[in-house]
C-alpha cells in the first residue's frame, strides 16, 4: 500500500512540474473553489437548503476574494459554513501556495525552484525585492493587520451593543473580508447602518486601502524603514501617486456630484464619498450609500475605479494602477513625439509596456464579451449590467441590487469572471493557451523539488 500511494504521489508530482506556472495556479485556485464548494453544499453546514449552482457561486466568490452573493451568508449558512467561507476568502487575499511555501520556508529554510516560479508568476516582482524577504512579509503583515483590525471591531461592534461572543465573530470575520478586500458581511444590509460611524468608516479604509496597496510596497517600505540605502522601487512610487490621484479625483465625483451623497450632511457626506471611493478603487466591495440609485455619471465613475483597481501584489483586483499609467505613458509619449516612453522621468521597459498593453486589450474585451453575454441572458438595464460584470471582473463585490435576481446563466457567466479576475487575465489566458515546457526543463525542476 505505501508503494501504491509513493507512486501516485511521484505521478503527481510529475504531472504538476509538467504544467507552466500559469496552469499550476489555474488548477490551484480551481482546486481551492471546487473544495469550497463540496464543503458548503454539506447539510451540516447550512442553516437552509442552498443550490448547488448557489454554493459554487459563494465558493467561487470567496476564493476571487469577490464579495458579490447570490444568497445571505449569514442566513444561509451556520458557524461552520461561515467559517469555511471565511477560510476560502483568507486564502485567495493571500494568494495560491503563499501560505504552504511560508511553511516549507518555516521548516527547511529553502524554497524550491519550482515555489520561486509559482510566486513570480502570482507575484510580479520588482528585482530590488527577493522572494523569501517578500513572503515573510505577506505573512506577518498579514497577520498583523488582521489583528488590530478584529481588535478594532470588536471594540466597535460590542460597544454598539452587540453581545461578546457575536462581536468576536464578527470582529474577526470582517476584518479578514476588509483586509482581503473580500466584501463578505454577515449583516445582510451591508454596512449602510454605519454610514455616519465615523469609526467603522476608518477601520474598513484603514484596512482595506492596506491590502490593496498591496505587498510589494509594504515589503518596500520596510526594507526602506530597515536600512536608508534601499531605494523604493519605481513601481511603489507608481503606486503611490496613481491610487492618491484616483482617490482624489473619484471622492471630488462622490461629494459633489452624487445626488444621493450630497444629500447628507456633514461629516457624513464627508465619510459616504470617501468610502463609496475607497470602496470601489480597492475593490473591497463594502457600502455604506445604496448604489442602484447612484446616478448614471456616478455609476460610471465607479465603473471606472473598479475597472482600474488598485496595486498588483496585493489583496486588490481590476487592471491594476500600474497597466493604466504604462498605457497612459505610451499615449503621452506618443502624442509628445518622443522616441522613448517614459513615466516620472523614467524610461518604462518594453517587456513592461508589453504586458501593459496586452492586459489592458484582454481585460477591456473580456468586459466588453461578457457584458454582451449577459445582455443576452439577463433582462436588466445596460448601467446595472455593465457594473455587475465590472464588479466580477474586477473581483470588486459591489452591485445595484441585481446578484441575487440573476438566471442560472447569469451566474454560471458571473462564475467564469470571478475566476479569470482572480487568476488575472494575462495568467488565464497563458494557462489556457501557453504551451507545455520541455520534458528538459521539467526534469530539472523535479530534482530541484526533490532536495
């Protein structure tokens, strides 16, 4: 019997190296949903019946760190089902196979060959940060983040009145959903009660603007704080000023221009617009103002940030702050008359331009190709289509009101996008079409697993 399971393990294990990093993290995410799935649809695990297209759609939520549901987590599902819908959301903001290499890291000190092409694939890493420095950090920060988070909620929750141990849950839940900009909630009205609590206000944006902004600043940042040598990457400072600016820009839209925002008075129109941004730029999909009665120009200024997202690395979706300004670059460049394309005064590889480019071309026509599906399948006006698709793709959460009304096409279209927003457009598409490496290169990266 041990030969029989040694074998099919070296089978495995053959097969797996087989595979190009993109297709490893292809059936890893799958893997993780499919699991999910299966989990959820157990009796013991829900408070009523739920369909399995229902549980798949949860799963697949969860693991795209999404947010949007086709029926109330809390109504639906018990502690244990709740608990493992926290758990799918937790791996998918941390990312496939960060959290068993921190381990292997833990234990043997040496991340394989093999690890090291699975998180740079997951990962694009600046050259100035190494991947052990990275992980360490994407683990810790993690942690810690997620601790004061549930500590500040709970803080909150009780004090609002809520018994201890249903603050504690929802302290910890919460905070794991914000930080992996999940969008989950176990309150059924989203977080519209609090709009004028200035409090849950700061600890949604605290921690989600903190998981959005993503790993490779933070790993940067301390490097930075460390040793006063390191230099920030150029993609950090890209980072910075995109999100700053878009952030600007979209709470200037909210604030003045949203009827149901300007409605408001003080401080809380202050906290609705800063948080509906904040929201949709960090793709952390909680709301404090309803959006199905937003304004046509609002909704596509929404549409937009959740088009854009925010930082790559991070717990965040949508094309990435980092594609917008490459493809700006090349427009202005270009329009300047200039030889080279340059951003900041600094000249932008074209090996980056090209990935840029090519994101940017496949994620405007996966939105323009599935909005047109749904078109077809759904009887809803164009805006709130165009948003729910925007929202999937961009693994936002955010909806005017449509998720739970959906056919079963509808979800089942909802599904693919969540999924091809998580595994990122530019890696779907190389795990769908990219051709299998060499029996040569395969060879040594199983000695290379084997040490």
């Amino acid at each position: 019997m041990g030969h029989f399971f040694k074998t099919l393990n070296q089978k495995y294990q053959r097969f797996k190296l087989g595979l190009s990093p993109q297709r490893n993290l292809f059936y890893g995410f799958f893997t993780y949903i499919i699991t999910g799935c299966l989990l959820l649809c157990l009796p013991w695990f829900q408070k009523q019946d739920v369909s399995f297209l229902d549980n798949l759609f949860i799963a697949t939520s969860a693991v795209s760190t999404t947010g949007l549901v086709t029926v109330s987590v809390f109504d639906s599902y018990n502690f244990f089902g709740q608990f493992v819908v926290m758990s799918l959301f937790q791996l998918g903001g941390i990312g496939y196979l960060t959290f068993t290499t921190f381990m292997l890291l833990s234990t043997t000190r040496k991340i394989t060959h093999w690890h090291k092409r699975l998180l740079s694939c997951e990962f694009t890493l600046p050259t100035t940060i190494r991947i052990k420095d990275f992980l360490k950090s994407v683990i810790l920060f993690t942690l810690i983040m997620e601790l004061i988070g549930a500590i500040l909620f709970f803080i909150a929750f009780y004090h609002d009145g809520m018994p201890f141990w249903e603050a504690v849950w929802n302290a910890i839940f919460h905070s794991i959903s914000a930080f992996c900009t999940a969008g989950f909630s176990l309150f059924n009205s989203g977080f519209t009660e609090y709009v004028d609590d200035g409090f849950i206000n700061f600890i949604i944006s605290f921690l989600a603007i903190a998981g959005s902004l993503g790993f490779i600043v933070v790993t940067d940042l301390v490097l930075y704080l460390k040793d006063k040598t390191h230099k920030l990457s150029f993609t950090t400072k890209i980072i910075f000023i995109g999100f700053a600016f878009l952030l600007c820009t979209g709470f200037m839209f909210m604030y003045f221009l949203e009827p149901s925002v300007t409605a408001l008075m003080g401080s809380e129109r202050i906290y609705a617009a800063f948080f509906q941004t904040m929201s949709a730029m960090t793709t952390v999909g909680f709301n404090t103002v309803d959006y199905g009665i937003f304004s046509l120009p609002i909704v596509l200024v929404t549409i937009f940030l959740m088009y854009v997202g925010a930082s790559p690395s991070g717990t965040a979706g949508g094309m990435k702050i980092t594609t917008l300004t490459a493809v700006f670059a090349i427009m202005k460049s270009r329009l300047q008359g200039a030889r080279e394309i340059t951003f900041l005064g600094r000249k932008i590889p074209f090996e980056r331009l090209y990935i840029a480019t090519s994101s940017f071309i496949f994620y405007t026509s996966l939105i323009f190709l599935f909005t047109l599906l749904l078109s077809f399948t759904e009887d809803f006006s164009f805006e709130k289509i165009l948003f729910e698709v925007s929202s999937a793709l961009g693994t936002v959460g955010l909806s005017m009101g449509i998720t739970g009304d959906l056919t079963a096409w509808g979800k089942a279209i909802l599904i693919v996008l969540m999924f091809i927003g998580r595994l990122g457009v530019l890696t779907f598409g190389l795990a769908i079409w990219s051709k299998q490496k060499h029996q040569k290169q395969v060879a040594v990266l199983e000695d290379d697993l084997a040490v």
